[in-house]
C-alpha cells in the first residue's frame, strides 16, 4: 500500500453502476467498469493507488468519507443525486481535512434546473463537469498537481 499522500479515494454516487444503460445520450456508452479501468491506469502512469467505491446509499458514502481522515491525500466525488440536496455528504465532506473535487459526467448546468444546484461546490477545492469520462482524469490530474504542489 502507498503511502497516504500517493492516495486517491474516488467516490461514484447513485445510478453511477447503470452508466452504459442509462440515458446513453446524456452520460455516453461508456461503463462505470471502462471509468475504473481508465482511472487505474492513469493513476499507475502518475504514481498514485486509487481506491474506488460505488454505492447507491447515502450512508455508505459519508462511512467513507469519514474514513478518509487519515488514509487518503484526496477525495474525487461524483455525488450523482446526492448533489442537489444530501447536506450529509456535505457535511461529511467539510469534516474530513481531505481536499475534495466534485466530479460529474454532464454539464450539470446545462440541464435541469434543479441540478443547477450543488450542495457540495461550496466545500469541494473544485468542480469538473461536462466532459464525460473524462471528467474523472482530468479530476485525478488536478488530484495528483495539488498532492505534489501541497505536499500533502
């Protein structure tokens, strides 16, 4: 195992399982399996482990969130629902002295109105929407320049 500052916890939230079945015209043809697969190798090619969780329940994501304190560098979270309205995730994520990136498949901005607003941009170091997959390697590059300009 590394050491903590080489690691990344990545959060998928809710539904995030059905990627590739689900609305394929808004969250793409690509498996929530090709993300993790993705993930893992650019992690590998940037020296960092990433230790990744799926979960549709609220309470499994703030359990992990609370067990980041001291055994990861950064949180990458894609809350999924849990955006808009889950003050537990949020709350979870202010507790922790783990810098957090909010992550998300689609311009939540462009959508709906009520995803316009996120419960979580307030306390996340940063958010990165709209780019599909790739939304979570440009999170794990903006991970791993805040570990080695941080130090952490």
């Amino acid at each position: 195992m590394k050491a903590v500052k080489e690691r990344v916890l990545v959060l998928h939230g809710p539904n995030l399982n059905l990627l590739g079945k689900r609305e394929p015209e808004i969250y793409g043809a690509t498996t929530l399996e090709n993300i993790n697969e993705m993930l893992n190798a650019r992690a590998a090619a940037l020296g960092l482990e990433v230790v990744i969780i799926q979960t549709n329940y609220e309470g499994k994501l703030v359990d992990a969130i609370q067990q980041a304190q001291d055994n990861y560098a950064c949180i990458i979270i894609n809350p999924a629902a849990f955006t808009h309205y889950s003050i537990a995730v949020r709350d979870a994520l202010a507790a922790v002295r783990v810098p957090a990136i909010e992550v998300h498949l689609s311009n939540i901005y462009r959508r709906e109105e009520f995803r316009h607003h996120s419960v979580i941009a307030p306390i996340a170091i940063g958010q990165i929407a709209g780019f599909g997959a790739n939304s979570y390697l440009l999170a794990l590059e903006a991970a791993s320049y805040l570990i080695r300009s941080a130090n952490l």
